[in-house]
C-alpha cells in the first residue's frame, strides 16, 4: 500500500489565537543524502509548521514557523527542528514586516 509523504498529504498544522502576536520565520534545511523525504515526514509529524516546501539548491526543505514574540528562537529551532535525523545543516531568516 501506497503511504503518502509529507508533500502529498500536507496541510498547515498550527492554529494560531488572535490574541497572542505570532512572528513568521523560515528555516532552510539541508539533509543528508536520500534523507529528504523522511526529513520532511518527520517535521509534518511535529505539527510545529506553517507550510513546508521542497526546494532546488543548497537547501532541500523550506520551512515556515510562527513562533509568539519574545520566544527564544534558537531554542525552539534546536528542540522543534534540528534535533531531527537526516538534518545536515539548517538557515534560519528572521522576518521584520510583510508587505
């Protein structure tokens, strides 16, 4: 039987309180070889991200995660995110206004 992957079943995961100012920040992942698939299976699991998109480049994945303001970013990057097997390398941007 045929499971499907992250990229054929996804579909946003957090619910966001108007209340609570959230911040939009994109992590780029890099994964080890053939790792990719599982890599993103893994991070749909976690329910911690907005979208998820593969990508061409030295990144394989794109991830966008709302965190509340004032959240320590590298903390939640380090026990959300790169703490997953198959994870090389990551690049977080931090956004400032959307326009």
């Amino acid at each position: 039987m045929h499971r499907k992957s992250a990229f054929e079943h996804y579909a946003p995961h957090q619910n966001f309180s108007q209340e609570t100012p959230m911040k939009p920040i994109f992590v780029q992942l890099q994964c080890a070889p053939g790792k990719t698939y599982e890599v993103a299976d893994a991070i749909y699991q976690t329910e911690r991200v907005s979208e998820l998109y593969s990508t061409s480049g030295d990144y394989d994945l794109l991830l966008k995660v709302y965190i509340e303001e004032g959240q320590d970013i590298g903390k939640f990057i380090n026990d959300n995110i790169a703490n997953i097997p198959g994870i090389v390398r990551s690049l977080t941007t931090l956004t400032f206004k959307a326009f």
